[in-house]
C-alpha cells in the first residue's frame, strides 16, 4: 500500500485508444531534488522553507525518516519548514522503514554511519535485494560500523557507532549506481575531516552526481572535483540553510507527456522544467530532437510535437546519462521507422525492478521483436502495435508511466497496478488523462442548415479545433481534377485520397503548397466532391486522417457520418434543420451578397431535389442519428443556435 496515498489501489485501468494528446501539464516537483534538499535541511545550520517539494511515497519515506531522527518539519501544503540540526541528529537509537526509496536509503546509510548512533535501516522486500555492498564497503573501510542483518551485501543494515578516519582516501566504485557516490559526498562534511573521494570504475548517471553537487553548493559546501575520478571536501565545510529553495519540475516525470507531445501530435507543454534545469533527464529532449520531434525550450518549460513530416526516426543511442527517461525512449522504439538500440543501460537491472528484463517483456506483449542483452535493448517495432495488452507493472512507477504511451497509437492498453505510480507521481494518470481526452462534438444537417457556420463558431468558442469534414472530400475531387485522374476511377481516387498532400494553416487550406480555401468551393469540384463521396475506400482512407483532428482541448466535427461512423463517441452530437424556404433563403442572400444572379424559386428546387438525393444515396446518406440533438434554426440567428450547443455541451 502506498504511503503518500492511501486511497484504494487500483486493480488496473483501460486506456482506451486515444486520439492523440495536445495540452499542458504542471509537473510535480523532482523526486531527485526533493530528497537530497530535504535530507541538506535537516543536516545544515538554520531553518529551510522548501517550495514545491514532490508528495509522494518516496519523499514520504525521507520525511519520516527525518522526523523519527528528531528533525522538526512543518509541513503545509504549499510550503515544508524544516529546522536544520547543524549535522547531528537528536535521535542516537532508531529504526527506520524507507520502503522500496533508493534516495533515501542510500543517503541515509551514509549520513547515519558517521553519526555515532544505533540505527536500523529497512524496506519492503524488493529494497532488500537491491544492492548497498559497495557503499557499506567504502564506509567500513574508513571506519563505519555497519552490519547486514540479513544478506551480505543488501539492506535491512545496522549501523553502530564508529570510528571515521578520513587520512587515506575513501574509495566508491561508480559502475552500479551513482547513489553510492552520492551518499558520501553529501555525508562526509559531517565529518569536519578533509576528505578525498575516489571513484573506482567508469561512473554511471554522472548528471545525478551533478545534481548532488548543485544542492551541496546551494547549502555552502563546495566539492573540488578532478573530473569524475576524485571529489574533494574541505575540513571547515558545513551546510547552511539558503533560506529558502524550491525544487523544480521532475525531469523524468516530463519524459511521458514529451514524448505523448510527439507521438501524439501535441504540442504538449510542460511546465517547471526548462533550459535551466539542475536534472539530468532534461537530456530526453535532445534525443527527442534526434528522433525528428519537434522541441521547444523556454526558461521553465519545454514543448514537443510530432515531426513536422512523416514518423520518429529508428535511434541507436547511448542512454547511460539518462538512464529514468530512457525507458521512455524504449516505448517510443514502437513508433519509430526501424530498429532502435538503447544502449549503456546495465544499471536498469538494479532499480525497482530489474528494468532490463521488465521493460523486453512487456514491450513483446505489444508485439515488438525486443533483443535483451546485458547492457542494451533492440527494440523492432511491429507493424502495427498490439491492442488489448496487459501491461504489468513491478510495482515499479516508471513502467507504468511509460507503457502508457503505447495507447497513443490509437489501441486500447491496460495497465495493471497502476497507482504503483504513486512513488514519485501519484497524480500521473489523471495529468496523462488531461491531454488525452479530447471531446467531439459532431455537427451535422443538410446543406444551408447554417451547420458550417455554427460548428466554426462553436469551435472559436471553447477555443477547440474544428474539422470541416466535407472540406476533405471537396480536396480529393479537386486533386484528382488536378492530377487528371478520373472520379470514376475508384482504386485511383482512393490512393489520392489515402496520401492527400494537405495542410490547414490558420483557417487557409493548402493543396500541394498551394492555397486552394476558395478553389475547393467551386462548382465544379462539389459536383465530383459529391460523387468521390460515395466511394467506400476513399470514405475508409479519410477516416484515419478525420480522426487525428481529435486533438485536447477538444473537436468540433462537421458532416455527415461524423457522430455515426468518425466519432460515434462524440460527447455532444447535433443534427440542424431548417425549412427548405429558409434555406433556400439563405442561399439567395448570400448569392446576392456576392454580387451575384440569383432565382429563389430556383434555388429552392435545387436545395428539394439535393435534400431527395442526400437522404437516399445509398453510401453514408444524410440522416439525423438516433441520439442527435436536433436544432431546429429556421427562426434562430447564427449567436442563438451557437449558444443553444454550447448549453448543450457543458451539460453532456
Ligand atoms: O459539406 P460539403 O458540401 O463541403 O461536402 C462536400 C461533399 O462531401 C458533399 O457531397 C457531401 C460529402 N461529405 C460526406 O460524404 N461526408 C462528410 N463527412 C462530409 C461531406
């Protein structure tokens, strides 16, 4: 059960085929940022008022822990006070559970071992088979006394009192996990010893040490450093309280809606991290770009869209800086145009699960070729990603998060455990929500029913996009007029409609580069608009193409088989009428406006004799479906019909 939230965990939840994702998200502050600041504040002299600390399982665990140890915290909601102990705890006997947290284990390992207490440190079972060796090694070999209670070389431990000599150096190896190194840098100050660190093998997640050092800095004590091999602490070295310090946006947490930005479509904004970051797996954006997305970086956000042609490119990278948000980048694999190989990324089998042969398994449920070697993953995408999978998690929040991803190529996922997430961001599947779900209201009726001018309204309203869906068919005709193929020829009008080189650029539509808003309206091309509407494949080609305009905040689609084939999950759907008078009507206005001839008694007998056509063709015939709303708008104006919907829909 979870510590930060103790509401019922869930069983599993559906993601069912989205759309796409556009929109903006408020991240949570860093679960990396957050414990080391928590853990400074506690060690360092005077009060610190940390802002936008992450509520979550793991911070949780470093909270209590820290409370236990005599540390005074006041938490409010927006605000965490904490009195500094000027490096020693009040508490010299205590026994604490730090869950599946490796940021708060390890640190605390480290900080307690040159503390002269007796502790007891513990977690659930999966932190017990998480290695510790290699940092218990360097402590006892300056002195520490640290004991396995049960297996050698992982927790529960219990550190006693020692005797810290730092006149030789301590020694850490760096390949298993920067934690190791970590734990010491922030520890060893407390020692009012000179000390000298080396690192023994090639240092993993080097950005995470960085990150260390930042909030070291940030609370008066400065490391020498001579590159990656050998840290240096000075003997009058002791933490001071900044005052004040907020933590930023959590880098990792931003990978997902990143990477749902360009998957999705997007644009998908993030908030709280950006071009300043202190973390590390801000990196996930570069790869991003290599990828072919399209990125946006401000001081404190950072955006991502699809690339502005074709697919991802396949990838073959080395990850070991970025070793949380690579796992992003192995879901994404599945949308790339090839083989991706994620590389470096051994230290995955160490983390809250053994990621490496977590990440092959569930990717293969989805249908991927996946090859897992020891230090690296290949990843084949298949041809279409499999729906229906059920994804397990290993009570691991990353999995969950990223395998959410995978419903973004329009297949239903099911996530298994889902509030697994609550470790480093309990609030994960609602945010991911937000830019999923995207309303449709669907808008139709007969020609000159005002349907067009309602629906574009409707859209400037709520600020939603809008799908003028007769607009497409209107282009194919006009493509094929262009590219001399026949409306007759079926298979060949298909394939035009299928590969339609169309943009819509600020309320212009452009054919090929070229403007065709006004040459679409041609007489001409509604007559073969209406005929390459009744053929199936070409309907069946824009069908995909009509259902990525579903984009956040929301969709207004205008057309005929918009609430019945295109969206039949619309939120909202409205069939409008009017009299063929008042159609017929307004038609000859609009003619005249124009400056141009017009015969009432003659558009009336055109607008009977479509509506007759309309209603009987036999492909996707003009019809109000059953669970339309029907607004009748032969006596309404234009605002009255608009506000009619808009009431509609906020009670849909
Ligand atoms: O609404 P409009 O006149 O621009 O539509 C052009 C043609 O496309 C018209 O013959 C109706 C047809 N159409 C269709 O079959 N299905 C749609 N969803 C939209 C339009």
């Amino acid at each position: 059960m979870s510590a930060a939230n103790m509401k019922q965990r869930r069983d599993h939840i559906e993601l069912i085929a989205p759309f796409g994702a556009a929109g903006s998200v408020t991240l949570p502050g860093s679960k990396s940022i957050s414990n080391r600041v928590l853990l400074l504040a506690a060690l360092a002299e005077g009060k610190t008022e940390i802002a936008h600390l992450l509520a979550s399982d793991d911070t949780r665990y470093m909270l209590d822990a820290l409370k236990t140890l005599g540390v005074e915290i006041d938490e409010q909601t927006s605000l965490c006070t904490v009195t500094g102990t000027a490096g020693s705890f009040a508490t010299r006997q205590a026994d604490l559970f730090l869950g599946n947290a490796g940021t708060a284990i390890r640190p605390l390992t480290a900080v307690l071992a040159v503390a002269s207490g007796n502790y007891h440190l513990s977690g659930v079972a999966r932190m017990h088979e998480r290695p510790i060796g290699d940092l218990v090694e360097a402590l006892c070999a300056v002195g520490a006394t640290i004991r396995y209670a049960e297996k050698e070389g992982y927790p529960p431990l219990q550190i006693g009192p020692g005797e810290i000599d730092l006149s030789s150096p301590v020694h850490v190896r760096g390949d298993v996990s920067s934690q190791f190194l970590t734990a010491l840098l922030l520890a060893l100050p407390l020692t009012q010893q000179d000390a000298v660190i080396r690192v023994d093998g090639e240092l993993v997640s080097r950005p995470y040490v960085e990150i260390t050092l930042n909030l070291m800095a940030r609370f008066g004590v400065n490391v020498a450093r001579d590159g990656w091999r050998e840290f240096r602490l000075a003997k009058g070295s002791r933490y001071r309280s900044p005052g004040r310090i907020r933590v930023e946006g959590d880098a990792s947490g931003a990978s997902y809606f990143l990477a749902a930005g360009a998957l999705g479509g997007g644009p998908v904004r993030v908030n709280g991290v950006g071009r300043d970051s202190i973390q590390g797996d801000v990196r996930f954006s570069d790869a991003l770009v290599e990828l072919g997305a399209q990125i946006d970086i401000g001081e404190e956000w950072i955006e991502a869209q699809a690339p502005e042609h074709g697919q991802l490119k396949a990838f073959d990278l080395d990850l070991n800086h970025i070793p949380d948000a690579a796992m992003t980048l192995a879901v994404v694999a599945l949308f790339c145009n090839g083989t991706s190989k994620l590389r470096n990324i051994a230290n995955w089998r160490v983390k809250e699960t053994d990621r490496l042969a977590a990440m092959a398994s569930e990717l293969r449920k989805l249908g991927a070729l996946v090859k897992e070697g020891e230090d690296f993953l290949e990843i084949k995408p298949p041809d279409a990603i499999s729906g229906g999978a059920s994804i397990d998690t290993y009570d691991d929040h990353r999995i969950a998060m990223c395998f959410s991803l995978a419903a973004l190529s329009g297949v239903s996922v099911r996530i298994n455990d889902p509030d697994c997430v609550a470790k480093t961001y309990p609030d994960y599947f609602e945010h991911f929500a937000r830019l999923i779900e995207a309303p449709v209201i669907a808008i139709d009726g007969p020609s000159g029913s005002g349907k067009g001018t309602v629906a574009k309204r409707v859209a400037e309203v709520l600020g939603f996009h809008y799908l003028d869906s007769g607009a497409l068919y209107r282009l194919v005709a006009l493509h094929a007029q262009r590219t001399k193929v026949a409306v007759d020829d079926t298979s060949s009008v298909a394939t035009l409609a299928r590969d339609l080189p169309v943009e819509f650029r600020d309320s212009e539509i452009y054919l090929d580069g070229e403007r065709v808003t006004d040459a679409i309206r041609a007489e001409s091309v509604s007559e073969a608009a209406s005929r390459a509407a009744q053929i199936p494949e070409v309907r069946e080609a824009l069908m995909k193409r009509q259902r990525h305009f579903r984009r956040a905040p929301g969709l207004v689609a205008e057309g005929r088989d918009m609430a019945s084939v295109v969206f039949p999950e619309a939120a909202l759907k409205v069939y409008l009428t009017a009299s063929a008078e008042a159609r017929a009507d307004r038609r000859y206005k609009q003619l005249i406006e124009k400056g141009l001839d017009a015969n009432l008694a003659t558009l009336l007998r055109d607008i009977r004799q479509r509506d007759a056509r309309d209603s009987g063709r036999s492909v996707a015939p003009l019809q109000k479906s059953a669970d339309a709303q029907v607004l009748e708008t032969t006596d309404l104006s234009i605002d009255e019909g608009v506000d009619q919907v808009i009431r509609w829909f906020s009670k849909a």
